[in-house]
C-alpha cells in the first residue's frame, strides 16, 4: 500500500469536499476521518523509513528520512487530536452564533488544507515547494485566524498575513540566492533546488554566497518560526483565532518552518565548514526565549500569554538546533515533540475555559477548578508540564538542552536559566489565581472533551518517566543525520 498517497491525499480531497459540505455533524466527522488516515499513513511511512533508511518517492520530487518522518507522525497524531477536538468545540461556537454554516465549512476545508500544506512541506524534496506549502498553510491559517469576522479578529488576520508575507518574501530571495550558488553546479533545473543533490554536492557550492543565503533565510523563515524581533503576529492571531486554530499553529505551524531553517543550516554547515548558520540560530533563539519571557508578565489574555511561551519554547529549540550536536538534535526533537503535546494540550484546556467564562481576559477567570474540576486541572497540570516541572517531557527535555549547551557553550547556560526562571515566574503569576478562587457569576458550565487533553498530557508524562527504546532510537538517528551524518 502506498501510504505516501493517502498521506497528501486525504488531506488534498476532504478539503475540497468539505469547501461544498454544509452540515456541520457530518463535516466535522469527515474532518475526523481524514486527520486519522494521514496519522495511519504516517506510522507506515515511519515503519518504512525506520526500517528501510531513507525513502525517494515519484522520481525523487519527495523524500523521507529519519528527521521529517518523524515530524509527519507528530503532525499527524496532533492534527487528529485537534480534529477530535475541535468538533465539539466548533459547534458549540454554531449554537452561541459566533459563526454560521458557511464558516464552520469554511473552518473544517482550511484546516484540512492546513494540514496539506504541512505534509507537503515536510516531504518534499525541493526547496521552493518547502516554501509554497508555507505559503499554502499561511493562507490556510489567516482565513482560519479571521473566522469569527470581528474587527479585532480581522486586523489580526492581516497583520498575520502582512508580515509573514514580508517574511516569505525574504526567504524566497534566499532561496533564489541559494539557487544562484548551485545552478554553477547543478545546472539550472530543479536539481539546483533539489535537498539530496544539494547536500551531496554541498562543499562545491560558494560558502560566501551560501552564508548570504542563509541570512535571508533566517530572517525569513524566522518570521515564521515566531522568532523575535519578527515574533508581532503570533500573539494577535492566537488572541483572535478558534482555539482549535491556536493548538495548531503553536503545535505545527511554527515546527514546519524550523524545518526548513535546519534543512537550510545543514547545507550551509556542509559548504561553509562553518558554525555562522548555528551561532545566527542560536542568536536568535537566545533574543527570542528572553523577549518572551518579560513579555509574559505583561499580558492580560490567556491566549496571548500562553503564544508568548510558544515563542519562548521556539527560541529555545532554535537555539538547540543552533548548537547542532548529536546530544543537541536529540533534546530539540524531544522538546519539539513535548512542546507540541503540552502546549496544544493547554490550548483544548484554554478553549474549554473560555467557553465557559464566556472570555478570555485572565482577571475574569477564576474558579475553574471549583466549576469544572476537569477544565481547571487541566490548566493547571499543563501550565506546570510547560513551564518544565519534572516528571513531564519537557523537564527532560529542557535538562538535555542544559547538557548540550554546558558542553559546547557553557556561557550560554546562565542566560538559560534566566529566561526560563522568568518565564515561569510570568506563567505562574496567572494562572493560580485563574484556577483557584470563588467562581463567577458568569460563568457556564459547558461540555468539555476532555480525552485529547488526557491524551497529550499522559504521552508528555510517559516522555518524561521514560522514552520508549523505539522512540529513543528514532531521535538519535534523526539527530545523527542532523549532525552531519549519512541521509
């Protein structure tokens, strides 16, 4: 069976079959079903890589390896979760009137699309479809982000849309510049741009002109990634946008053009001989995790302060990636996937408690545990799983990224432990108030789906107890490759 066909297939059409689908029990189920064939999809490609090494399909136009196999099967089992979520989630929106019919179809087509996008990027084998499919699930994600036609949800919508356009732009002239270094080698087809013939022919490419490259390519695809000072949009469109649109971009979004930038810094590391691609990324990270973490004291909207964490969780694994070890990869795929688990996790609980509170103002929430044990648990063991409390993931994961920095850049580690420290502070200092306290009169009990949340924040409990032996395997074949081993 071919899985890759299901895996951009499924996607591709109930997209368009839910763009014509107006009933929304049925359109939510259709979007169900196509999430979880691309996660079926996802575990045999994974199989088939893990088991066979590196994967060429049609004419080498896409590949697989051990690194973007496994953020396809990341993305898909969260695309799933967020899809069993975001049913009840949507309708209830139906029944308060905050959208009609045709955007609830509208909601259930982009976000499908969305995910197409994701899968196309993350498999193809030539840099300017990486690019298109960020471009594919941008569009996707601003008419997702504006759903609710408010004037607020709209300037967020453009403001999103403006500047990672701007963004995009910078990365496709560094993607033109990289061409401009290969075509001397690899002629002017679409071999110039193709990943495996680039990083096989990488140490004949120009190092000047790649260096140069890269720098558009940082501040482009950086934009995306939610890297400050290119970081505005993040918190406006998660503010704005349906919660289940919010799990995704912190989740998913943001991890495809990490991607590109690490596919990007390993041909620049194999034609430079070079660290100037990791020490750039680590710059960045390191602004990005402090700019976060003060910011987080200064919000007043749930959603926007847990954004403002996803951009410090992104500087920090853009700083991992930066190092570039082995030990360094292995803890940037740990804290990706725990990040994406935790932090949608908390998004599904969010959803629920503004729902119920009827807003998303930090000072009107309160008593969530007293009204809703579940919804009020949940926020608060998801706000201790991301702010790095052990026995969670990312407690491991954050403790591996300490090891790889003491090891290679020991001076980076205070600056570590600062932002993290305030950080934390900044999460802590909401979200007690907001889970404890005499409930409001306002506030609704609702119906909450509750079984994603367990099940994300239960995989980051096990990741931080004990990686399984298959799971340990995959990471450090995928952070070997990422080093600079055999693809």
């Amino acid at each position: 069976m071919n899985w890759f066909v299901f895996l951009l297939g499924a996607p591709l059409l109930a997209a368009a079959w839910l763009a014509f689908d107006a009933h929304p029990h049925r359109s939510a189920w259709v979007n169900k079903i196509a999430a979880a064939l691309t996660f079926i999809a996802s575990i045999g490609l994974a199989v088939q890589v893990l088991r066979h090494g590196r994967l060429m399909v049609w004419d080498g136009w896409f590949f697989m390896d051990a690194f973007n196999v496994f953020l396809v099967a990341l993305t898909a089992f969260v695309a799933t979760t967020t899809a069993i979520f975001s049913g009840p989630y949507m309708r209830h929106e139906l029944e308060k009137g905050k959208i009609d019919g045709n955007r609830l179809r509208l909601y259930h087509s982009m976000y499908q699309l969305f995910v197409f996008g994701m899968f196309l990027g993350q498999t193809s084998n030539n840099l300017a479809i990486i690019w298109l499919s960020l471009e594919i699930a941008t569009l996707a994600t601003v008419l997702l982000v504006s759903l609710y036609r408010t004037p607020g949800s709209i300037a967020a919508a453009w403001k999103y849309l403006i500047i990672c356009g701007v963004g995009i732009s910078l990365a496709l002239f560094g993607t033109a510049t990289l061409f401009f270094a290969s075509s001397d080698v690899l002629g002017h087809g679409e071999a110039a741009l193709t990943w495996t013939r680039l990083y096989a022919s990488a140490d004949q490419l120009n190092p000047t002109v790649m260096r140069l490259a890269f720098v558009f390519l940082m501040v482009g695809y950086g934009t995306k990634v939610g890297l400050a000072p290119m970081h505005t949009w993040l918190p406006d469109a998660h503010a704005e946008g349906p919660t289940p649109v919010s799990a995704v971009l912190s989740g998913l979004l943001l991890n495809l053009a990490l991607y590109a930038l690490v596919r990007c810094k390993m041909l620049v590391d194999a034609s430079t001989g070079t660290h100037f691609a990791g020490n750039l990324m680590m710059g960045f990270g390191l602004l990005s995790l402090l700019v976060a973490a003060f910011s987080l004291h200064k919000q007043h909207d749930i959603k926007r302060m847990f954004s403002f964490s996803s951009i410090e969780h992104m500087g920090l694994m853009t700083f991992t990636f930066g190092i570039g070890t082995p030990v360094a990869n292995f803890a940037a795929m740990l804290h990706m996937t725990t990040h994406s688990l935790v932090k949608s996790g908390i998004f599904f609980t969010v959803g629920h408690a503004t729902q119920m509170m009827g807003t998303q103002v930090m000072s009107d929430i309160r008593g969530l545990i007293n009204h809703q044990p579940g919804i009020g648990w949940g926020l608060l063991i998801g706000t201790c799983a991301i702010a790095g409390f052990p026995p969670f993931g990312v407690f491991t994961s954050e403790f591996l990224i300490f090891s790889a920095a003491l090891q290679s850049y020991p001076w980076t580690v205070s600056v570590l432990l600062i932002g993290l420290l305030i950080a934390v502070a900044g999460l802590f200092r909401f979200v007690p108030d907001m889970t404890y306290g005499k409930v409001p009169e306002h506030a609704k009990l609702v119906h909450a789906n509750m079984l994603p949340i367990y099940i994300h924040f239960s995989l980051a409990l096990l990741l931080g107890i004990s990686i399984p032996g298959f799971l340990a395997g995959w990471y450090h074949q995928a952070a070997a490759l990422i080093a600079g081993g055999a693809t």
